[in-house]
C-alpha cells in the first residue's frame, strides 16, 4: 500500500504493508538511520522520534496508524532546545556506545521546550522511558541542566 508521510518537512512516498512499524519504513526504506531498534516493544526510547511534536516509539507504531501527522527524526531535529541539547551532549562527552543518543536528545529536547528549568526529578521522569547501556545517566542529566542554562540565561 502507498503511503505519503511528512518526514522532517518533506513528503515522502513509501509502499508498505499497513503492519509495518514506522520504524523500518524510517530505516529500511527512507535511509534515517539515525533512529535505532533497541527492544521492538517500545519499553527502550532507541527508536523515539516525534509525532506531531510528541515523543512516541516508532517500533511499535504501524505506518497505516500515521496517517498525515508530520514525523520529525533525529535528522530534522533543528528546533533550539534540539540543538542546545545536541551541543551539550558534546560538551558533556555524554555519548559511549551511541546507541541510544538519538531518542534520549529527541527526549530531552521535548522536555526543555516544556519545561525550561527541569528540575532533578523533572529530568528523571521525563527521561526514564530512556534506556542507556552505558549507564551515562549522570552525563545527560547534567548535559540537559547545562542546555537549559543556554537556552534561558539567567
């Protein structure tokens, strides 16, 4: 079946059975790698990319469910809070293996636009549908306080 997605401002046209999760017409099919599988039940945050500008895992989300809600990747990402997280991930050495990185930026991100001053437990629930292998927690709830610092100087 033939399906036209917004993905990252652009349209796009893809063929796929109605069951396929989003996720594998993103990577297989669109080449946006960016996103990852990680459990395939929606329970890691690896594949999280935005929904009509809200967090949802993609691995457990059927294309036919899309319908013409824009999709924003880790590739389109380029709103403030996205790009102040991604410059303090750098400046914080967050990232190990980098698996995970892309749903915990896209994450973050959406928090700081809803909350611009997150407090430690603000961050903690907000993020704990984000699963890191490499346990860098530390690293991202401090990269996360130093982009809001950026993003609202005081």
């Amino acid at each position: 079946m033939e399906y036209e997605l917004l993905i990252n401002g652009t349209t796009k046209r893809v063929n796929s059975e109605p069951d396929t999760p989003l996720l594998w017409v993103l990577r297989d099919q669109l080449q946006l790698t960016g996103t990852k599988y990680g459990c395939g039940i929606g329970s890691c945050g690896a594949c999280t990319v935005y929904l009509s500008e809200q967090p949802i895992r993609s691995c457990s989300l059927q294309i036919q469910h899309v319908g013409k809600q824009p999709i924003t990747t880790i590739e389109g990402l380029k709103t403030p809070s996205g790009q102040a997280i991604q410059a303090a991930w750098l400046a914080h050495d967050v990232v190990q293996c980098g698996y995970c990185q892309s749903g915990q930026i896209l994450s973050a991100a959406k928090l700081l636009e809803e909350n611009p001053d997150p407090s430690d437990a603000d961050i903690d629930s907000a993020m704990s549908g984000n699963v890191c292998r490499c346990a860098t927690y530390h690293r991202i709830k401090a990269a996360i306080k130093t982009a809001a610092k950026n993003l609202n100087p005081a």
